[in-house]
C-alpha cells in the first residue's frame, strides 16, 4: 500500500484545494496516472499514483484544502478493482500516459472526448485541441482538406424570466482568493500613486511595419509591442534604480537584474509570468517569451518557475480596450507599468494639428522609497525610447 501525499510544489506555496478526484475508491488504476487535481494559487497540478494498484480511501473530498505533506488517500498495491469508465482499466492506463494539460484532462471529460483521438500540433493536448476535437466534423465540398472547427462559444443566458430573482452563489477559487487578498494587502500596506504620460506610437508602428516581414521570416516570431517596451523599461530602470527594488523591514533592496514581468490573461485572471534577465534578451526573444506565455496561460500550462519572482511588471489594459487604467502593483515589486490602447487623436506637432496613434502610459508605484520626480521622469524615459525607438535598436 502506498500514501498518495500533497507534493512540494515551489516557492511560496503551502497549502491547495482540492480541485477534482479523477478517480474513485475501488478503481484500477496504472502507476504514474492522474489521480487527483490540486489546485493552488498559482497553477494546477495533478498528483498520480505512485504505484499500480486500487484506489483506497480517500482522505479529502472535493473542495477540501490540503497542505503540504498531507496524505490524500491510499493505493492498495495488486490487481483488481473496477474500471471508473465503460473502457478498461488498460485502455485509461493508456489515455493517462499521453501528454495533455490539466484543462485538457478536465475538458475531454466533460465532453467525453477520448485523449488518444485528438491530434494537437504541439507536444502536449491542449484544452482548445479537446474543444476542436468535440465538435462534429463539417465537411465542405470547397475545401480540398479537413479544417478544424473554431472552438465553441459559450450559448449566451437565456432570458430572465418575469419575477426571478434567483442568485447564484459559487466559492472563489483559490487562485482568484489569492488575487482578492493580495490586491486589498498591497493597498493597506504600500503608498500607492500613479503618474501618466502619453506616447506617440508613430515611430514604433512604422519601424515594426518596415521590419514585419524580414523579421519573422529570419526568427520565425512576429515583432510585436512588448519587446519595445521591455527594452525601453530595462533603460530606464537603469537610469532609476529604486523602481527596480523592493522594500524588506528597514532595508531597501535594489536588485541588479531584470526580471520583467509580463502580465497576461488566463481563464481566473491575469498571471504575470517573467521574462528573465531581460536586458540580456534580443528583441525575437522578447517576442517569443511573451507570444509563449500566453499560449501556456490559456492553456494552463504555465509552470510555477514562469511565475516566481520578477523585479518589475508590464501590463497591457490595451489588449481588451483599456483607454486608460491605475494598475495596482505586483508586491513585492514597487512598479508597475500600465499600457493602454492605441488610439488615433489629433495632436500639437509643430504648432500644426496633425493625428498620430497616441497610447496612454500610466506608471503605478510605491511612494515610501519612489519620489513623484524620479517615477515621472521614469515615464518620460520610456516616452522618449518608445517615439525614437532607433536608440534602442543601437545602443541597447
């Protein structure tokens, strides 16, 4: 018999939940299969059975939280027990040894979707690979080759109906707990103030709009924003150290390196992996850096590694919309740079009105060790790189 016990899983995490029992008490199950999620306030992960067996007694239900070292259940070694689906216990054996994210485990479920039958073009099955692979095939007289159908969409709610006034009540997940509780701690504890500017994007657009097609086909990865306004906030943390800190009792820290991090959206909010050592980082690394974390966040793959750390953080409200935005800061960090969308606005140029794609710039920081004067000039760095993104180019 052996215990199924909550693993150690990284930097700053002790304790999870209980997301899921993929199994049941007097199942068969194969050594190294899924047996459980666990989730936490950073990613998903699934705990497998350390030997061959049956599944015992299980010490935590669904939605229970667990700690670190705590035993979840048991595995009777030997023979035995009953299949948990109509296929045998030989045939899940097989599904569990192909490589597929949580999501896409939790997904193929739901939709009964079998694992084997759906092709992914990357190296693991991906919950969007389940999703296409649930849909009923549509052929199309006028195409030579399947397409895979786009992913379903959610049918919208139906209409409320005369005098309901039904709620509905749902526990927080424990990552969205964790993003409540940290938001409402770094404003209790941080002097929290924001300063904006505005940034011409002309230069950068035309630039990307000449480089576009030589630079993807020599590194394979389109030339996005993000690796201008990586570069441009590595020169000026430079040039303005104490953004680049963080505060520790009576000590400030002023870290030497650049860990960039680059929030991006997931399905219980943003996440903010980190690009390492960013001043060390060409631009077709920066680009593929980002375009990989956020295929990693959709699909629920991002690893504890891609989240520890980071020394500053870059978000983008632009993406869905955002004209102008305070973003709250990532603590222990005491920045946080907020981008925004680009707009066509008419502007002074010249003592002429003429219109360029104008973004709102919004810098966030921590008052106690961050003087307005440095933190606006900060932001003014950043404008002069960005609308004059040749320097960049040269000389960092």
């Amino acid at each position: 018999m052996a215990d199924i016990i909550v693993p150690e899983m990284g930097e700053s995490i002790v304790d999870a939940r209980v997301a899921k029992w993929l199994k049941q008490p007097g199942d068969a199950v194969a050594v190294g299969e899924p047996l459980v999620e666990l989730e936490t306030d950073k990613v998903d992960i699934e705990v497998a059975a350390p030997i061959a067996g049956v599944l015992g007694p299980i010490a935590f239900a669904t939605g229970s939280d667990v700690k670190i070292g705590d035993v979840l259940g048991t595995v009777a070694a030997g023979a035995g027990g009953r299949a948990s689906a109509p296929v045998a216990a030989a045939s899940e054996a097989a599904a569990s040894a192909i490589a597929a994210t949580p999501s896409a485990r939790r997904a193929a479920r739901e939709n009964k979707v079998d694992l084997a039958a759906v092709p992914t073009p990357g190296d693991r099955i991906t919950r969007d690979d389940v999703l296409r692979a649930a849909q009923p095939a549509t052929p199309s007289p006028t195409v030579s080759k399947p397409v895979a159908p786009p992913a379903p969409v959610a049918a919208p709610p139906a209409p409320r109906a005369a005098g309901d006034r039904s709620e509905v009540r749902e526990r927080m997940s424990r990552r969205r707990l964790t993003i409540a509780k940290r938001l409402v701690e770094v404003q209790s504890t941080a002097a929290m103030l924001t300063t904006f500017n505005e940034v011409d994007m002309s230069a950068v657009m035309a630039l990307r709009a000449r480089q576009k097609e030589t630079f993807t086909k020599k590194f394979g990865v389109g030339l996005g924003l993000s690796s201008f306004f990586v570069k441009a906030t590595v020169v000026a943390l430079r040039e303005f150290p104490r953004l680049n800190a963080e505060i520790q009792g009576d000590e400030i820290v002023l870290k030497r390196y650049y860990d960039i991090g680059v929030a991006v959206g997931a399905p219980e909010g943003l996440v903010v992996p980190v690009i390492r050592d960013a001043d060390q980082q060409s631009f077709a690394a920066i680009e593929y850096a980002v375009r990989n974390f956020a295929a990693k966040a959709k699909d629920g793959t991002l690893t504890l590694e891609d989240l520890r750390g980071g020394s500053f953080t870059i978000t983008n409200g632009g993406v869905f919309g955002s004209m102008m935005s305070t973003p709250i800061l990532n603590p222990p960090q005491v920045g946080i740079l907020g981008l925004h969308a680009i707009k066509e606005r008419p502007i002074a140029v010249g003592g002429q009105v003429v219109v360029r794609p104008m973004m709102y710039t919004a810098l966030t920081y921590d008052h106690r060790i961050v003087d307005g004067s440095e933190a606006v000039r900060f932001l003014v760095k950043v404008k002069e790189l960005i609308e004059d993104p040749g320097v960049l180019l040269v000389e960092h």
